[in-house]
C-alpha cells in the first residue's frame, strides 16, 4: 500500500499541463513569427526560424515534463543524541 503513495499523483499532471501550455505558447510565436516574415524573407530563412523556435519549445516541454516527474529524496531520519 505504501508503494501506491509514493509520489503525489498530482504532481505529474500538473508537469504534463505545464509542458503542453509551454509548447503551445511556442507554437503561436512560431506561427507568428512565420506570418510575420512572409513578405520580408524567402522560404528557406522563415522555415529554419520556425524550426529553431519549434526546437526550443519542444526542448522547454520535454525538460518541464522531466523535472516535474523527478521524485524528490526522502529525508534522513534525526538520530538520537547521546
């Protein structure tokens, strides 16, 4: 039974939440960025910035994701004084 209650089932979700709210805000500045340079870049320029700023969204998820599901380490129990 203590092995269930081990870690907070809260706390992965809220980790998963954060990491698709993050992607998402990435991908607007993307999609932004990509309709903005429409008439001032060729093709090739605006898609390797979209790529670079799709990167560092999928880089931000993936490590919000990761260091949310990190389990924390238990502390030691005091000793008794002799």
């Amino acid at each position: 039974m203590t092995l269930l209650m081990d870690v907070a089932p809260v706390a992965n979700g809220v980790g998963v939440i954060a990491a698709v709210v993050f992607f998402l805000i990435f991908l607007a500045v993307a999609f932004v960025a990509f309709k903005m340079l429409k008439r001032s870049l060729k093709m090739a320029f605006r898609v390797a910035i979209v790529v670079v700023i799709l990167t560092i969204a999928v880089a931000g998820s993936v490590a919000l994701w990761a260091f949310s599901a990190s389990k924390t380490r238990p502390q030691p129990r005091p000793t008794q004084p002799r």
